[in-house]
C-alpha cells in the first residue's frame, strides 16, 4: 500500500504527536511505501499573518520525526511547497468540487460561527471603541505624528483593532472563554484559502495516489471530502483516482500536565526536546485526584491524569501503581516521581538520537525526498492533463 500523510509545520514536538500520529507512521513504514511531508502551505491557511518561524519550524520538526524513529531509509521525506504540483491539482479539484461540500465542512462550520460571534461582540464593544482607541493611542510607544490619522486607522479597520484589544487584555479575556472563541478565530480564517483546506488536502493526498491517510479523528472529515473529490473526478472524466482510505490513529488519549489539551502554547506538554530536569518539574505539578490530600488518604487513579499516564509509560508498575493509590500506602509525590522517571526513560533514546541530527543531514534528506515526491507527482500530473485534455 502506498500511505500519505503530512503536518503543518508546527516546530518541536511533543509527546501528544508521538502517540497521536508520529507512532502509527512508525508503524506503517513496514511494508508500505510511506510518504511524509510537511504541509507548510496549509499552515499559511491559518497563520499567514506570522510566518517568519516556518523554515525552522519545518526543520526542527523534521528533526523529531526522525529522533522518533521515522526511518529516513524507509519512508520518503519532503516539503509540499517544494512539490509544485500539488497547486497545479488543487486548482484542478477546486473546479470539481460544490462549495457546499466546503461550507459542510466541521472546521470550516465552527470557524464561521465563532466569526459571527466575533462580529457580535463587536456590536456590543462598539460605543465603547473610541475610548480604548484613545486609550491605545496613549500607550503606543512610538512617537506618532499625526495622531488623529493614527486613531483613524484604527478606527476603520473595527475587525483588527478589536482583535488587538482582546489580545493585549484591554478586553476581558473572561468573556472569551464564556463564548468559546479560541484564538485560532483571530488568525482571520475568514479566507478563500481556509475555505479551500480540504481542496489542497485532497490535492496532497490524491497526488500520489495513496491507499492509505493516517491521521487522527479531527481530519476525518478531510479525508472524506479528498474521498468524494477522486469519485467525483473518476465520474466526470475518467477512473483515475484511488479513494483513498483513512487510517484511524487509535490514541490513548493524552492531556496535559494541567489536564487541558496538550500543546506547546500552555506550556503543558512533555517536549521530546527538554531536559530531564524540566519533564520532572512538569510532571511534579501534575494535578492528582483533589480528594488525596493526605498519603495515606485512597485515591481514585480512574480520575487521574498522572495515572492515564502511568498506564502508557510504566507498564510494568502501574497496577502496583493503582494498588498503591487506592489503599493509600503510595502518596501522590512518590507517584509522580516513579512517572518522571519512567517518562525519562522512555524520551532518552529520542533525546539521544536528537542530538545526532544536524539541519545539513535534514537538508540533504529533503532534498533527496523532495526530488522523488516530484518523480511521482510530475507523472501522474501528465496523465491527469492527458485526461483534461489540456
Ligand atoms: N490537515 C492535516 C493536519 O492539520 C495536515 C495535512 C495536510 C494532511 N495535508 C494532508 C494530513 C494530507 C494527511 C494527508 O493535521
């Protein structure tokens, strides 16, 4: 089988990668052609407005996948950027596919709907736009000439001048939260580019012809539209595509040392990339079972988090472990020690391995990955033109 499947080039990673995508592409490098690549152009969907991390990010990245275990040997590495034919199919696919498929799109639902909340709050903030427009004026740092035309451009783009104010906590925060508004809708996702996501996802996919998508449960509904595209296309032209399946990454199901969603902006993830030192002092502000107070009190590891991880990183000790919670002869200190550890151990070989990888081998590996992605892409382009007849 041929497998696909990329990420946004999100720089280092965490331990949340690992077992939600980075493990099940070890896995299927054995046997399959594998094919991954770092999807920076999707990241500009969402981030366009902050894009001097991308290169570095892309390469430190590429640095985890391998300190995992990806095998550069056995799996081809590129950058979708690099594969110009990619744009070439996704403006293709873009004329085939209903904007109603897009608009049904879950990602595409929730990110309109938290904008039109957006636009809400600003009816409401709107009386009082001009005081904090003032407000700002007065803390600029910068010496500003001509201050009116200052207020005034602050004033006519309301959108952006709003989303400054939420950012820099001139307005409650609180309120956010209240709303469910996360900061991706500040991205300004309200794009032609974010609306077509699944058109270049599907473009990535079909590129190559893949049998097989693993991701994970959120992109299940990409898959699905890359899915209807190729019969789509099949229907109108030719049988050409491959429907391509996804493979659903089974997660244990890892949150963060705060018990929030594990990401690198919380500061609540356990880095591949840290010293032991900083994973320990994560992991002895775990938050345990509220009722333990004392050692000797029973504890409830079935709502623990330092357990949930127990269960995955100390499989040799973690029904001792749950034992010793429950009947109270193991405190909640000496428990997250044993968890520190054991998670030490299980990073070491990455953090290891790590350290052995240069930006110039993940240069020339890209290189060389770039190179075949392009050898597959360019022949099934030719025969895709040949069937448009273009
Ligand atoms: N959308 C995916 C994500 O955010 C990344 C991605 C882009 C992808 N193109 C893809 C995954 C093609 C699989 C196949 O995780």
């Amino acid at each position: 089988m041929r497998i696909v499947s990329g990420m946004r080039p999100t720089g280092k990673l965490h331990i949340g990668h690992y077992f939600g995508a980075i493990k099940n592409w070890i896995n299927l490098q054995q046997g399959n052609e594998t094919l991954f690549f770092v999807a920076d152009w999707h990241a500009l969907t969402t981030s366009y407005k902050n894009i001097s991390d991308i290169r570095e990010n892309t390469i430190q990245m590429l640095i985890d996948w391998i300190a995992m275990g990806l095998d550069p040997a056995k799996s081809i590495f590129f950058v979708q950027s690099h594969v110009k034919y990619h744009a070439e199919l996704s403006l293709i696919l873009g004329m085939i596919t209903p904007k109603s498929w897009l608009e049904l799109n879950p990602t595409y639902k929730d990110t309109k709907y938290n904008l039109l909340k957006i636009a809400h709050l600003e009816k409401e903030y709107k009386d009082t736009l001009k005081p904090l427009i003032d407000n700002i004026s007065n803390i600029t740092p910068h010496k500003i000439e001509d201050i009116e035309a200052f207020k005034k451009i602050l004033a006519e783009d309301i959108t952006d001048t709003f989303i400054k104010l939420l950012i820099e906590g001139i307005i409650d925060k609180g309120r956010l939260i209240e709303l469910n508004i996360s900061k991706r809708d500040f991205y300004e996702t309200d794009t032609f580019g974010f609306f077509g996501y699944p058109v270049l996802m599907a473009s990535d996919i079909l590129m190559y012809n893949a049998d097989g998508v693993p991701v994970g449960e959120d992109q299940l509904s990409h898959v699905e539209i890359a899915r209807e595209i190729a019969r789509r296309f099949n229907y109108l032209y030719k049988p050409f595509f491959k429907e391509p399946k996804a493979i659903l990454t089974e997660t244990p199901r890892l949150l963060g040392t705060d018990n929030r969603k594990m990401s690198k902006s919380y500061n609540n993830a356990i880095m591949i990339d840290e010293t032991e030192e900083e994973t320990s002092s994560k992991v002895l502000k775990m938050f345990t079972d509220p009722q333990k107070l004392r050692k000797n009190d029973p504890g409830r590891p079935e709502i623990c988090n330092v357990f949930n991880y127990h269960k995955i990183f100390s499989q040799n000790e973690y029904l001792n472990i749950e034992d010793g919670c429950k009947s109270g002869k193991l405190g909640c200190v000496e428990c997250k020690k044993i968890l520190a550890k054991n998670l030490n151990m299980f990073l070491a070989p990455m953090r290891e391995k790590r350290l052995s990888i240069s930006k110039e081998l993940i240069e020339n590996l890209l290189q060389e990955g770039d190179r075949k992605a392009n050898e597959i892409a360019s022949e099934n382009m030719k025969q895709i033109n040949e069937i448009l007849g273009l």
